[in-house]
C-alpha cells in the first residue's frame, strides 16, 4: 500500500513538472496607456481575455520575458514596461513564466524552447484575432529570457520584426545550437553588459544582426566587481534608450581586441531603442555613465 502511495506521489510530482516545463503555466499581462498599472490576462483557452486585453492592432506590440529567478513583476519588467508607455502609445505584453524560472537553472534551461513556443503560439492567436502585426512586433528577453524569445521568433518563422536580447546567458548556452540568433526576427539586436570573467552571466559572442558592448561588454560604470550589477545593467541601459531625448550612440569595431581596448572608429549606430530595423551591423561599442540616463 505504502509503495503504491509512493509510486502515485511520484508520478503525480512528475506530471505536474513536465505540465510546467511544456510552457503551459505560462502567464500574459497586457498593459497600455489605458491601464498602465493594472495589468489584464490573457489566458490562452479563453478567447474573451483576448478581447478584453486591450491588445489594438492600431499600436506596437512590445513583449518582454524575464529571466532566471524572476517574475513578470520585478526588475526588469516594470522598468521597461514603464519606459515604453511613457515615450510610445503600445501594446505591452509581459510573459511571467516563473513557474519554472524559479527551478533550478538546468530545469529552467530545459524548459526554454517550449517556454518560447508557448510565447510564439500566443503571438499566432493574437494574429488570428486580427489583434497584432508580426511587421510590429517586437519581443524583448533578458538572461534565460533572450533565449525564449528566441524560441518564440523561430516558433514563427523569423517574421516577427525585431528581437532585443539583453544580456543572454552563457551558461549551457556557449555551444547550445538552440540560442538567440540572427535568424529568429528580421531584425536582432543583442546587448552585452556581463560577458567576460570567470563569473559572468553573458555570452561573449556575437550572435545577432547588431551586438553592443557597452563599455567593452563587462565591468560596467559604478558596478564594480559586481556581476548581478553589470547583468542587470543591460535592461536599465535598453529601458534609458527609450526616452526621447536619451540616444546612446556606439562605433562599429572590426574586431574584438579594436573592442577591449576601446579602439572603435567605424560607422556610428544608436543602441536600443524602438526601431523595428536599422542599417548596421556587427560589433559595437557604446561608451557610457554610471547611472541613468547613462
């Protein structure tokens, strides 16, 4: 009796975890102007919360996912989600995907491609609703996050316009075939703040139409040796370059050491931003400040 109830127990926890890991527990929250701090759901099987959501053909759609050990409601997501609604009238689509975020990094890796997937097919029945317009589109992922969303633009065939990966991360992702890419959106920028170091978060290559390397891509202004620091400092540098009147411009590099050692005079490229496509490509430096708006 006891190993039956053993057997049950396991299978029943086993179930549950695989039920996460398919991208399932997945949760969207749509904000606009119109309800820039209360936040409507989306959930998948009711086509209501899609009409409901606010979600306007007529805007932008901006998607952001978080990364490892975060939630659709801390760092990262307010600040950008901010930073959009106050300088562009858009459709802003936060992905709380904590359920396996929260595991252990390997679980959490593991569970990226249908994490992104579930993204992508959210897209596909906002496109069926007449809703959005893969030609506005534009998904933003951080650390584990710019590799969902990876998933999420092959899961449509690269057509979305543009992909803004800020900080992917390295680890089990070095020589992972599945990571962010070029070919995921017609337009993929990458952001480099922690990439070097024994204990950095970020990868080094360049692995997007347009990758920048703010400051040589590690050991960001006021961090210190603080990784987490220079991490997260690809989100507040991405959500600065929203304003305006904050442009923060680099020089093209024909190669890294030209990049390390500050040595950058090629053509000049605006970093971040709101535009679905730009002229560059390659390597990039941008030499910033400690603090916004940087």
């Amino acid at each position: 009796m006891f190993k039956a109830l053993f057997l049950f127990a396991v299978y029943v926890h086993t179930a549950t975890a695989n039920e996460q890991r398919s991208g399932s527990a997945n949760r969207y929250f749509v904000y606009t102007r119109g309800n820039f701090n209360d936040p409507r759901e989306i959930i998948v099987n009711d086509l209501t919360t899609i009409t409901e959501s606010g979600v306007e053909l007529t805007r932008d759609t901006v998607v952001i996912v978080h990364g490892h050990k975060s939630t659709a409601f801390n760092s990262l997501n307010p600040t950008v989600k901010n930073a959009y609604l106050q300088n562009f009238d858009v459709n802003v689509i936060v992905v709380d995907w904590s359920a396996v975020a929260r595991l252990d990094y390997k679980l959490s890796v593991a569970s990226v491609p249908s994490v992104g997937a579930a993204v992508g097919d959210l897209i596909s029945l906002l496109l069926d609703a007449n809703r959005v317009d893969l030609r506005r589109i534009h998904l933003v992922g951080f650390n584990l996050g710019a590799h969902v969303v990876g998933f999420a633009g092959r899961r449509l065939q690269g057509r979305v316009a543009r992909i803004t990966g800020l900080d992917p991360s390295a680890k089990q992702w070095d020589n992972n075939s599945g990571r962010l890419s070029a070919s995921d959106a017609q337009y993929v920028e990458v952001i480099h703040t922690d990439s070097e170091g024994l204990f950095s978060n970020g990868l080094r290559d360049a692995i997007g139409d347009v990758d920048f390397y703010p400051n040589g891509g590690s050991k960001q202004p006021g961090c210190g040796l603080s990784n987490s620091c220079s991490h997260n400092r690809a989100w507040e540098l991405f959500a600065a370059t929203l304003r305006e009147d904050n442009e923060l411009s680099g020089n093209s590099c024909s190669t890294f050491i030209q990049l390390s050692w500050n040595r950058c005079n090629g053509d000049p490229l605006v970093m971040g931003d709101h535009q679905f496509s730009k002229p560059g490509s390659g390597i990039y430096r941008v030499n910033t400040r400690s603090s916004a708006p940087f």
